[in-house]
C-alpha cells in the first residue's frame, strides 16, 4: 500500500523530526511512517506513530491512519490519541472513520490549487479539521533546508474556532512547518529526516 503524494509522501521507514515552541516552551514531535497496516472502514491504511514532548517530558503520543485513492488523493481515516497527562479523558480526539457517524477527510488533494477547501476529518464535535489552500509558491527555509514551490494551507476547526494554524508543504518531503496565526502562539519546524536514503540537513527543493 503506497502513499506517494507529492505534498505528503508516507514511505515506510521514514522518521520525521520537528521542534518549535508552545506557549513559551520547547517542544519536539516525532512522527514515524510505519510498516503496519490498519484496515479502517474496509480500506487498507498506513499507521504513522507520532509522539508529543513538551519540556523535554513525553506529553502524546498517536497513532494515525492514512490511505491513498487512485487519483493520489491522501485520506485522513482515524487517529487513537493518548493524552499522557490526562487521567480522566486520555484518549479524547480518538476518532475512526466508519464509527460511530465518523467520516474520512481528504487532507492532501492530489493536485492542490489556489482556494480550494476540504474536510480533513469530521466526528461531530471531536475532530472537524479543514483546510484550506492559500498558495502554491511559496519559498520557505527551516533547519531542514531550503525550498521553493511550497503549498501553504490556512488550517482551522469548528470545535476550536479561536484557533488558525498555517502549514506548508515541501515537494517529496512533506510538512515542514506549523505555525498558529491565531490562538495560543505555536510554531513547528522541520530538523531533521532520517530513513528515506537522504539526510542532507541543506537540501533544497527544485
């Protein structure tokens, strides 16, 4: 099962690290494209294990499932969340695609353009992320590299509505930063890729 998007390529293997700061203090997130597999509403999906730290202490940890269509369109099916802090709700946000009136979002268009709107997840009054495309163009440097033709997304939510979130995506990379423009102050970029046969730290997108 493959996920090639050009914006959001998921190849097994693949260890994506990002650090940023929220609300003043530091944090990390890795993600790890796994080679297990969950069936999700009847459809073959790619696990990607994520884990939150904040101040150094492991804060989250996640697990998302991810699927392709035939026309490169990457779908969001479900994530099951812990919330490592929390005694009472940790798994708060869990959702999967097919339960309980939970549907699958598109959350990389195959072909993006300038404008375009999706639902990125819907579970009434759990996750109802959306986005946006906002740009197609953009030339962006984080620790990672250097990069032209990034996609730029403006991310928001009903269920969070005073909080918008910008990301942007490098060609055959991925996500390379996340940033609050409104709501508590956020930001994420890329350090570092490990696993994908180049980890050039100076790379840059043509």
């Amino acid at each position: 099962m493959t996920i090639d998007n050009k914006y959001l390529p998921l190849k097994p293997g693949t260890t994506m690290i990002s650090k940023g700061t929220s609300e003043g203090d530091p944090t990390r997130d890795v993600t790890v494209v796994s080679n297990e597999t969950k069936e999700v509403n009847g459809i073959s999906t790619r696990v990607v294990h994520d884990d939150g730290y904040v101040k150094g202490k492991h804060e989250e940890t996640t697990d998302d499932w991810y699927a392709q269509d035939d026309s490169g369109n990457v779908w969001y099916m479900g994530e099951y969340t812990t919330d490592l802090t929390s005694k009472k709700n940790p798994h708060e946000g869990s959702w999967e695609a097919g339960v309980k009136g939970a549907e699958a979002g598109i959350v990389m268009e195959a072909d993006p353009k300038v404008a375009d709107s999706y639902n990125q997840e819907f579970s009434k009054d759990i996750a109802e992320d959306k986005a946006t495309v906002l740009s197609l163009n953009d030339k962006l440097s984080v620790p990672y590299g250097s990069f032209t033709i990034v996609l730029k997304t403006k991310d928001f939510s009903p269920v969070e509505p005073d909080i918008v979130e910008n990301k942007y995506y490098a060609p055959n990379v991925g996500e390379i930063k996340a940033i609050n423009v409104k709501g508590d102050q956020e930001v994420e970029t890329l350090v570092q890729v490990n696993g994908t046969g180049n980890n050039n730290t100076d790379q840059s997108s043509k």
